[in-house]
C-alpha cells in the first residue's frame, strides 16, 4: 500500500507491505518481502505499483528506513538484507521519530538476542547477520567495532551448528540447539533448510567443502528425494532450496541455464 509523503512538493508516496502473520495476503515479519526481494538484483527505479498508482523501489526502502522505529519487535533481520543491499554498511539517516538511525546499531540490536529463542531457532537472525558481513567486507569495510561482534558471533554459531549435526550428517531439528530429528520430515527439512541456508551464506568455498558440510548437503538433497512427491509448505521448501543455491555457486560456480549457441 501507499505509505507515508516522501516529497511534498511532488506527493510522491513511500511504499508499505502489509504486515499479517500467517496470512497469504500479507508478510509474517517486518520488511520480510524487501528482504528477499533486494537479493533478486532488483535496481531502485524498477517500477513497483501500490493502491494502483506507480512507485519505484526506491520508494519502497526509503519507507523502510522511515518505519524502523515502528518495528515494536525491533526484529530487523529482513530491515538489514534489503537495506544492506542498496546501501554501503556505514549507512545513516532520518527515520519517522525524528531520530538518526544506522545499519550498525541494526546489528547491534540484533546481536544482542537470545539466537534460540527467536524465530525459527534464530536462523533468520544469523543469515541475516552473515549477508550483511559479507557484504561488508565485500566493500573493504573492517573487522571492528560491531563488525567484529557479527564476526565472533557467526563463527560461535556455525560451531553450534557442527556440534548439533546428527550422526548421519543430517543438520538438527532443533537448529543450533542440540543433535535432533523430527517426525515429520518435512518439518525436519524447514529446520535443517534454515540452518543450511546461514552455513552457505556465512562460510566460503573451503569451509563449505569441509567432509561436516558435504554430509549436510547430500542429506538435504536426500530429504528433497524423499518428499518429491509430497505436497510441501512453501516456506519449508524456500530457505533449503535457496541454501543449496548458495552451497552450489560458491563451491562449484554459477549455474548456467539453457545450452549455449
């Protein structure tokens, strides 16, 4: 939908996502949408419609950044994918409250949560951490200050991730927790898919040819097989299919489509 006057002069309207939990018509969390969208290469004059009348991406971040402080939850692990993409890591500006926000007081914030107690066992947090790292680093930035924190952080939460592997190199039900398979295997590919996800964004070629991570991808490869012919959750499917997305470019490189002429 429209959001708030961005320009008085011209009327030009920032754009919002409709926020409704366990809807299909709106996104579970803040800037959830954003957050996968800005991964897709999407420039931030691609055209974008809301309430029937024509926006461009850009409208669509600055609303984003104007709303960090109506984030009630100060759940920002979709706030720093979509902005980290369109902005460098040092990033400032004005939000709604009149205050000066930052991307490293985002990361901040979101450093200091109990990673198993947010959702889905913390993975979104800790993929959302590693992206912005990544793309920190990517940029020549340091590994100080916040940057530092994110890094320890990371490093702390793949080892959590090895030492929860299950004996058949299958990756925990229960995410960073402990050592666990669930029933329902379907359920047991969300958890592991999410957990897989953050390995392959957070970890480089090297590491992810690692025997531990090799196990972890064929097993969910395996859980794929298994359940070709059921109907699965979309979301379950999502964060496994794009982790072992990531897993292929960076250890065997991008996938070319279609056969050359």
């Amino acid at each position: 939908v429209e959001g708030d006057v961005l320009d008085e002069k011209t009327g030009r309207r920032g754009v919002r996502a409709l926020l409704e939990g366990g809807s299909l018509s709106g996104q579970g969390h803040y800037d959830q949408w954003m957050g996968y969208l800005s991964d897709t290469g999407l420039k931030l004059d691609e055209k974008v419609m809301a309430d029937g009348k024509e926006h461009q991406i850009a409208d669509y971040i600055r609303q984003i950044e104007l709303d960090v402080p109506r984030n009630m939850e100060r759940e920002y692990s979709w706030t720093i994918m979509a902005l980290t993409a369109y902005h460098p890591t040092d990033y400032k500006w004005t939000a709604s409250d009149g205050k000066e926000w930052s991307l490293a007081e985002l990361v901040e914030t979101e450093l200091a949560f109990n990673i198993d107690e947010s959702p889905c066992g913390g993975t979104h947090r800790m993929y959302g951490l590693a992206l912005a790292l990544n793309r920190h680093l990517a940029a020549g930035g340091k590994l100080e200050g916040v940057w530092k924190k994110c890094d320890e952080k990371i490093k702390l939460e793949i080892e959590r991730a090895k030492a929860s592997q299950n004996a058949d190199g299958s990756l925990s039900a229960k995410y960073f927790r402990e050592p666990a398979i669930a029933p329902d295997i379907t359920e047991w590919m969300a958890s592991s898919g999410h957990v897989f996800e953050f390995l392959a964004e957070a970890q480089n070629k090297e590491q992810l040819e690692e025997p531990w991570m090799k196990r972890a991808a064929w097993k969910l490869c395996e859980q794929f097989r298994k359940t070709k012919a059921v109907d699965v959750e979309c979301a379950r499917l999502f964060h496994a299919t794009h982790g072992l997305v990531l897993y292929r470019e960076k250890v065997f490189g991008p996938r070319e489509y279609g056969k050359k002429t």
